[in-house]
C-alpha cells in the first residue's frame, strides 16, 4: 500500500487523455497532473531541447512526493525515456513499449500503421520496439503535426471539414498500405478518433497509447503492491500557461467537467 500521488505529465492537453483512463481503472488513487502549455507542443523540437523540458517537469511533480511518474507524451516517450528513467529512482512508465505491445497483439496482416508528432517519428522508437517484439511487423509511419493544434483549437470532431481534409492528407499513405492496426502515438490524437476511425474504416484497430499506457502503469503498480487503500480519489492540474485556455478544453479530454482549480506554475524554475 503506498497512499503518495501518481504524477502525470504532458506537454499540453494531450495527457488528460491517460489522466481519464487512470481515474477509471484506478479510482482511489490521487493524481497530479501537469501540462506544460506555455511550450506546447514538444513534437517540433529537437531532442536536447525535449529532455531538458521533460526534466523539469519531472522536477515539479517530484515536490509532491509521487510513487511513480506517467510520460503521457510520445514525444517525451521516444526521445527521453531512457534519461529519465536513469535520473530518477522512481518508477516512470511511458506509452511507447505498452502501445507497441498492443499494436503487435492487435495486427493479422502484420501491417501496422503509426501517427505522432514530427520528433516521434524521427526518434524511431515506436519502430524499434515493434520490430524487437516482432521482427515481421511491417510499420508504415507518418509525422502528424497540425494534428496537435487542431485538438487544441477545438477542431476534432466528425463533421469538421478541416479536421476531415487534414486526416486524409496525413492517412491516405497508410490507409493505402493496408494497415490493420494503427498506432496513435500522441494523446492528443484520441480526440480526432472518431474523425479518424471514420477515414480508415471498421476493420483496422485504433491503438489509443495514453489508455494502454495508464493500465500498464496500474497493472505495474498493483504488482508492486504500491496502490493507495481509499474509495475515492482526486486529482489536481498544473499548467506552465494561460489557466483559461486549460479550462475552456480540459472537460473535453477528460470526457467530465474539470474538478477544483487549475494552478499556474513557473516549470522554468524547476
């Protein structure tokens, strides 16, 4: 039994998306969830610049004691993990290994298509891990980078024609590639699911990374014997920006209104 938080962390809205799962399969625990919205988003930067801010947001959510971290950014995921992990003496999950585990159970053909941010791709992680699990998955990878400010913007939903125009422009080459699974390798992308399931058809699965993630995690620590005995939990939010753009679309990624105040937090200083 252990009653300290579980961080989460991303590097905007995105990771609501594990946050949701979490307090699903997970109700009892507390959660500390930031959102470095003042950098958002991380996809476009390079690698050094990735692991400096993922450090620091690593560096905030230590102050609260937590009994493990969740990386619920793929690009953080692809391109710090290894870093993060070492500097740190707490258990830190992320989303690439569960969710290439999934892609991999998932696919019949061993076709598997993967959308991320511009730095996800170029890290190849996702690639990688899929080929050591196994070596005859054929991936077929695209960078997605308008797909993060259109969640952000609100524009995600079936029926948004920018939404419906952007997705086939990134999906068509792998649609074509007849994939059978297709691996969303942001948190943000859940949002765009039904925009995309609709673009690629009933017969290829959607893996959403930051769901199997979060029961990655809760699987791990339930092992571990690190879970909280209490009925019910809570969570707060931090975010590196304006608290109102946070709110206005934190109720949609979590699928219920916001709970408690939002926080404004100085993660330079960390």
């Amino acid at each position: 039994m252990d009653q300290r938080p579980i961080g989460v962390f991303d590097s905007g809205l995105g990771g609501l998306t594990a946050l949701r799962e979490l307090r699903r399969i997970l109700p009892g625990e507390e959660l500390v969830y930031f959102g470095d919205t003042g950098r958002v988003p991380y996809g476009t930067k390079g690698k050094e610049t990735i692991l400096h801010y993922a450090c620091q947001d690593v560096s905030f959510l230590r102050t609260f004691d937590p009994k493990a971290i969740v990386v619920a950014c793929g690009t953080v995921s692809a391109n710090a993990l290894e870093e993060l992990q070492r500097e740190n003496d707490l258990p830190i999950f992320a989303v690439v290994t569960p969710a290439a585990r999934a892609a991999v159970e998932s696919t019949r053909n061993k076709r598997v298509g993967l959308i991320g941010t511009s730095a996800s791709i170029r890290s190849g992680a996702y690639e990688r891990e899929m080929a050591r699990l196994d070596p005859g998955v054929r991936v077929t990878a695209r960078a997605c980078p308008l797909f993060v400010p259109l969640v952000e913007n609100g524009r995600f939903r079936p029926g948004d024609r920018v939404a419906e125009l952007v997705v086939e422009e990134y999906l068509t080459p792998i649609k074509d590639a007849g994939v059978d699974t297709l691996v969303l390798g942001c948190t943000h992308y859940p949002l765009l699911m039904d925009t995309i399931r609709s673009f690629m058809g009933p017969n290829v699965t959607l893996i959403d990374t930051g769901a199997v993630c979060a029961n990655h995690a809760a699987d791990t620590l339930r092992e571990r014997g690190l879970l909280a005995q209490r009925e019910k939990g809570s969570y707060r939010c931090f975010v590196s920006d304006s608290i109102e753009d946070f709110t206005h679309l934190a109720s949609i990624f979590l699928g219920e209104p916001l709970e408690g105040e939002v926080e404004r937090v100085e993660i330079w200083r960390y």
